[in-house]
C-alpha cells in the first residue's frame, strides 16, 4: 500500500510509515493542491462544498479560495484566470451547473491556456436538492471531457489529471462526483515527487481568440470536435478504466457505482463475473468498450443516476454487431429513480447471475432535510410565527400565496408552519410571486427569501416586481450566512471565506435601489416589530419588503452583524 509521509487532512503529520486515509472530499482536494489549483471558487451546495471546505484547511495563502454570490459569476471569475494562464477549479452542485452553463457553453469553444476544472457534485435520490439531476447529459452536450472518480483513493489523482488534460487539451473539464464518494473514507495515495510549477501570468493575444462571435462559431466547434476526438483517443488506453474477473456475463459500473458495486462482490466471495471499472464518462472508450462486450452473453450496467451509460453502450454494442443483452436503469433491471444502494445492486446482481449465493443486505434510509427540524433558536421560527400571525388577522391561510426557495426556510413545510404554496429553484420566489401577482387573483402573494438565495437570483427578480409595480410582499430573511450548506459566507457577511473582515453588502440599501418604496428591516425577535412591519407591506398595497434580521445561532460571528 502507498504510503504519505506529509500533512494529513486537517493538518496533522503522518507517523513514518503509516498509510494515511481521507474522506473523498479530502482527496479531491489533496488532487486539485497537486495540479497547483492557484484559484478555487464556486457556490455553496452539497456535495461539493465538502472540497472547498477541505481546501480551506490545506491549502496554503497563495491559493485564492472565494465563494461567489452565484454559479455564472464563479465560473466566469474562474475561467478568467484560466485565461491568464492559472489554473483554477469551479465547484458546484447539479443545479448549479444549470446556472454556470452558459459560460461553459462559451469556454468551450474559447479556453485560456490554464487548465480550467469544474467540479460537480450531483445528488442522486435528491437528498438535499429539488431534482435528482444527472450532470453527465450536460456536459456531453458542452462537449466537454468528463472524469468520474470510482473510488476515494483514485479520487486524488483523477483530479490532478482532470488539470493536466484541462491544460494539455486545452477544453475545461468536469469532474463528477456523488455525495456517497466525498463522505467515504479510504486510503489517500501519494502526491507527485515533483511539485507542479504554475506558469507566469499572462495573456497572449491573438486576434479574435477570446472574442467569440457569429463568424467564428463553426470553425470553433470543429476544433472542439477534433480535441474531443483526441481525448476519446486517450481515455482508451486511460488507467482509470480497469478490467477484472472471468465469466461470460459482465458488470460494467461507472463512477463510485463500482465502490458500491464492489463491496457486495467482496463478500459475496467473487462471483464468476467480468467488471469493468468506468472513470471516463464522457468521451467514452468505445474501442475499449466494445472490446468488453465481445464474448459476454448479458451486461448489467450500474450508474447513477440517468441511463446514459447504458444508452451509449447499446450505440455501442450495434455498431460492433454485437446483440446482448444491456441491462440498466432504462431496461428497470435497476429502479430507474433514487441513489443506488446495496439494497437496489444486490437484486440486479441476482437477476444477472441467477442461482449464486448473493448476501442479504439491508435497506438505509437517510433523512432528507425537508424533515429536519428547524435548529433551536433559529430566528426563521420566529419570522414564520409573525407571518402566520398577521395572515390570521387578514383571512387566514386561504386568504394567502406564499412563495418561497432552497434554503432553511423549506423547512417551514413542516408543522406546525406548513407554510410554503410554491417553491422550486434558487432565487426564484419573488420572480414567482411576480408572476402570480400579474395573474390577478384576490389572494395577496407573499414571497420568503434567504438572503444569500436573494443575493444569488432573487435581485433581478425584485428589480422586475418593482418595474411592474407588483403588490407582493417580500420577506428577507437574513442570518448572515448560508446556513444550510455550512455556514459559508455571502456578499453581505462580514468575513471571506478564510474568515477575513471585509465590508458587507448592504441589503437594505440593494433594496431601496432596486425599486422598493417600502423598506423595513426589523429583528424578529421583537414579534410586535415583526408584526407590524409585515401589516405596513400587506397594507400599503404595492412592492414592499421586510428584513427579518438576526444571525443564525449556529454560525454565529460577532462581526456578521
């Protein structure tokens, strides 16, 4: 087993000789400090905050850790230094690459000569996200490389030749990772015997390099085509694809699905099976697949969390002239929804080799955080009890529309609140309740924001609602903080992401600016306050927003406020 003899996550040195593990998030950081990341941004959201909290303790001061105040302000700060040579790593969550995509979809076909890495980390089952998005689609449909780390252990040197192609090929590339993997503990490898040197700043112009316009779009996508056809040339021959075990049946499992896929063959005393370990998704290895497929009678594909695996392969399997059986999510060999567990692997494996002893194993729930409590002490509780208090006085429920986003506050769906009628995406709430306003119905509209969701969109959409001179009533419920991620700090923290003093946005000051009349900003805590602030918007009868403000008691700083 390889062996490390420097820091330790979390900066504790290694006793000679001893292997040292990390959790994958650990890994991935370790991977990124490795390849000389010079920049690390992004916007907090599991899974991948877990890296950019990783890198905040291992990373020394010269490497720029920020959050932004959005996923497509990030990515352009990102591939803004990658143009000038340095290499730098977005990190975001599966919806955030929706928000970052239309930079993506530009720096594809324009990149710096720095190598620029997009870290995404996906939420199959929707655990702590509104959707159980699959990023592997919307990468390809960018045309950019796509590596999946199979385990915690490869996970450090998959990020570091995420950087190496980046640069090399010159095309961003994404690295797709699972909540499953960055929680996982396993052995960290060595890093590199030599240190990577980063360039020297610079831009080297050259006419029309980075100003991509309708005259060069073509020519630009074929180049991109052409560095698509090398790297799939690549990833043929490419170590993170592996082959192991004898049978005339197959298991082919991509990205951390073989971990999971794995532990079940181990103690099932290595089932006579043929596995292929997937860790390049996109381009994929067709010679090196196809060369699996020949000889097998059936193929079980396991991935999360769309069938695009599977779908490829069966392209696959046609264009050799093959005609087996690929079984996956799409053919329901493998619930077609949900993370995959043991629990949904161990069938599948069954239903494949049929006969073998396969071990029982158990059903693990975990909670989502649409049932988690409130924290106690937090002021949105007090915030709601003012909200349903005045609705009361005003018709009651029925009487109201609320609107609401991600955030603690979907919280108050649970009792005894119930509060939110409509909640879908970041940000999106005040832009929702626009809408429904300009629908005419005799309900007044209330939209509840969190402040960093009101930096991160909600803005813009208050700009409209007070363009269109809209009577919502908008709630700001501001802690200070991006709670429910972890405490990361916003625009309008007092501190940067290592903690440094700075001076905060001014919330209520962006909202005067942006068109609202009627300001109040009032402490929850002080409910005759609250009250009367939320009965002064709902009476005045146009745009009117209220700033609930008090820190979350759990990441309090004395200097937030």
């Amino acid at each position: 087993m390889s062996q490390e003899t420097a820091q330790e996550p979390g900066g504790q040195v290694a006793a000679p000789g001893r292997t040292l593990t990390a959790t994958g998030s650990e890994a991935l950081a370790w991977g990124a400090l490795d390849a000389g990341v010079q920049f690390v941004t992004g916007y907090p959201g599991s899974p991948s905050t877990a890296v950019v909290e990783a890198l905040l303790k291992l990373a020394g001061p010269e490497v720029q850790i920020e959050w932004a105040i959005n996923e497509k302000s990030a990515a352009d700060a990102a591939l803004g230094l990658s143009l000038a040579g340095g290499r730098s790593l977005l990190c975001l969550k599966n919806v955030g690459l929706n928000v970052a995509l239309d930079a993506l979809m530009v720096a594809n076909l324009a990149p710096g000569d720095g190598g620029f890495v997009i870290l995404v980390g996906d939420d199959p089952g929707g655990w702590g996200s509104q959707n159980e998005e699959d990023s592997r689609p919307v990468a390809a449909a960018a045309e950019v490389p796509v590596i999946e780390p199979t385990s915690v252990t490869e996970a450090r040197p998959a990020m570091a030749y995420a950087f190496e192609l980046a640069e090399r090929a010159r095309v961003p590339v994404v690295v797709r990772v699972v909540r499953a993997l960055t929680v996982d503990r396993g052995p960290l490898p060595p890093g590199p015997d030599t240190a990577h040197r980063p360039r020297s700043a610079r831009l080297e112009r050259r006419p029309g390099r980075w100003t991509v316009l309708p005259i060069q779009v073509v020519d630009l996508h074929r180049e991109l085509q052409a560095k698509g056809a090398a790297v799939r040339r690549e990833f043929e021959d490419s170590l993170l694809n592996q082959e192991s075990g004898r049978g005339s049946l197959g298991v082919l499992a991509c990205g951390y699905a073989y971990e999971k896929c794995a532990s079940i063959l181990r103690d099932s005393g290595r089932p006579p099976l043929r596995l292929f370990r997937l860790g390049t998704v996109h381009p994929l290895p067709e010679q090196r697949l196809a060369a699996f497929l020949h000889g097998l009678q059936a193929v079980l594909v396991l991935e999360e969390t769309a069938p695009y695996v599977e779908t490829h392969l069966q392209a696959i399997a046609q264009r050799a002239g093959l005609t087996l059986p690929i079984l996956g999510r799409a053919s329901r060999h493998v619930p077609g929804v949900g993370e995959l567990s043991a629990a949904d692997i161990a069938p599948a494996l069954a239903g494949l080799l049929p006969g073998y002893h396969w071990p029982s194993v158990d059903v693990v729930e975990r909670d989502r955080i649409s049932r988690q409590a409130l924290c106690t002490g937090c002021p949105y509780i007090l915030a709601f009890d003012a909200l349903l208090a005045v609705m009361a006085r005003h018709g009651g429920r029925d009487a109201f529309v609320v609107t609401g986003e991600t955030g603690c506050l979907v919280r108050g769906q649970l009792p005894p609140w119930e509060l939110l009628d409509v909640k879908y995406a970041m940000g999106s709430s005040i832009g929702l309740a626009a809408g429904i306003a300009r629908s005419g119905i005799p309900q007044h509209v209330v939209a509840v924001s969190g402040d960093s969701a009101f930096l991160h969109n909600g803005l813009g959409e208050l700009i409209d609602a007070a363009q269109a001179g809209l009577a919502v009533l908008v709630v700001i419920l501001d802690n200070g903080t991006t709670a429910l991620s972890g405490g990361q700090p916003h625009p309008a923290t007092a501190h940067d992401a290592r903690g440094r003093p700075r001076r905060p946005v001014d919330l209520a000051a962006l909202v005067h600016a942006a068109g609202a009349e009627q300001v109040r900003v009032v402490d929850p805590a002080d409910s005759a306050a609250m009250e009367a602030a939320l009965e002064m918007g709902l009476a005045s009868g146009r745009l009117a927003v209220v700033i609930a403000r008090r820190e979350c008691p759990v990441w309090a700083r004395a200097e937030s406020f």
